[in-house]
C-alpha cells in the first residue's frame, strides 16, 4: 500500500483570481493575501462506549487475576 501524503501539499483557491495557489500567506499569481484554509480536522480521537467497556473490563479481569494468582 503507498502511504498518501498528500496532505502537505494541498493547494488552495486564490480567491481573488480563482487560482489554485500552494497555501502560502500571499497569492503568488496576484499578491493579494490569502485567507487561512480551514481546518478539516474536526475529528478527534474519542473513545467509543465499547472500547471505554472493554478497558473497564480488561482493568477488572486484571485486577481479577492479580488476585487470582
Ligand atoms: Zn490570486
């Protein structure tokens, strides 16, 4: 599988010519100044209730055989 790196050179849309332009702080086509591109990272790692279940029970069943033995 190739890894898609493709993240770090993503290119923007001048707005002010329509062009597309690396995401630099001022078009090089133009000279206008770009604005910042969103963030697409709205997703952060959150812990879904069945994982959070199954650390609570690998904890027990831990403890459970620290006892056990
Ligand atoms: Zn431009």
């Amino acid at each position: 599988m190739a890894s898609n790196q493709n993240t770090t050179n993503k290119t923007v849309i001048c707005p002010h010519c329509g062009r597309e332009v690396p995401p630099v702080k001022r078009c090089p086509h133009c000279g206008q100044i770009l604005p910042k591109p969103e963030k697409m990272n709205g997703k952060k790692y959150k812990l879904t209730p069945v994982e959070i279940f199954l650390l609570v029970l690998g904890g027990i069943m831990l403890s459970v055989a620290l006892v056990a033995l």
